[in-house]
C-alpha cells in the first residue's frame, strides 16, 4: 500500500521543550494515522527527526509498504535522499534509526515543503508542545 506522510518536528528555543508531528494519508487523502507528542527539552533538528521516524512507525503500522514524505525540514529531507551528509554528531544516531526503518519499505522518497504545505503536522507538535508546557 502506497501512502504519503506528512511531518514535523520542532522546539521553543532550540534547544527547547520539543514536540512533533506526524499524519499518514491514504493516496486519496484520508487519514490513516496521526502521531502528537511531546519529546522532551531538544533542538529543532531532533524533533525533525524523531517526527519522521515516529510517522514511518505509524505508517508500517498501517501496512504502508511505500511511502512518499513530506516535510518542511529541508536538512533532514535532504539527508535522507543522501544528497546531504550527516555531519552532526547528535544527528548521526537519529539519522542511523531512520535509515534503518526506511530499508523495510518497498520504496521510499523525501520532499521538502513549505510551512504552508505542512500544516495538519505542524498543528500537532504546538498542540504536543502546549499540553506539556501548560
């Protein structure tokens, strides 16, 4: 099954209380998953990360076996298309987790978009972030 995620990923402060966001969609739009959670006190770039590889989880989970990723994190989709490399020590790990989830799809491909464009995923890191911090 052919799927698109879309997801997010971000801190107050960078490095700040961190939540992400994540939505699974059906190739005709409807929402197969969602995933909302408060991630801790970490940067940006974690949460962009952690929000990919919790979305991928909840795609598999959904029998997903091809997948097209949307994000607005140009450094994390570029490094996962391997057109960037990691150099960042603290993103190595995270990078290393999502590489290895991404072999147990048929097909797999990063985009990035504007904030614009990733909205519901965006929504659901501040609602993650503000019942945390509350």
């Amino acid at each position: 099954m052919r799927v698109r995620a879309f997801t997010d990923g971000g801190a107050r402060g960078n490095p700040g209380p961190a939540g992400i966001g994540g939505v699974v969609y059906d190739m005709e739009g409807n929402v197969l998953a969602e995933v909302s959670e408060f991630i801790g006190h970490t940067t940006n770039n974690q949460a962009e990360y952690r929000a990919l590889i919790e979305t991928l989880k909840a795609a598999k989970a959904c029998g997903a076996t091809e997948v097209e990723c949307y994000m607005d994190s140009q450094l994390v989709a570029k490094q996962m298309s391997r057109e960037y490399k990691v150099k960042d020590l603290n993103l190595q790990k995270v990078f290393i987790e999502a590489y290895n989830l991404v072999q147990e799809f048929k097909s797999i491909s990063f985009t990035h978009v504007y904030r614009e464009k990733n909205k519901a995923a965006d929504a659901l890191v501040n609602k993650a972030i503000d019942a945390a911090i509350k």
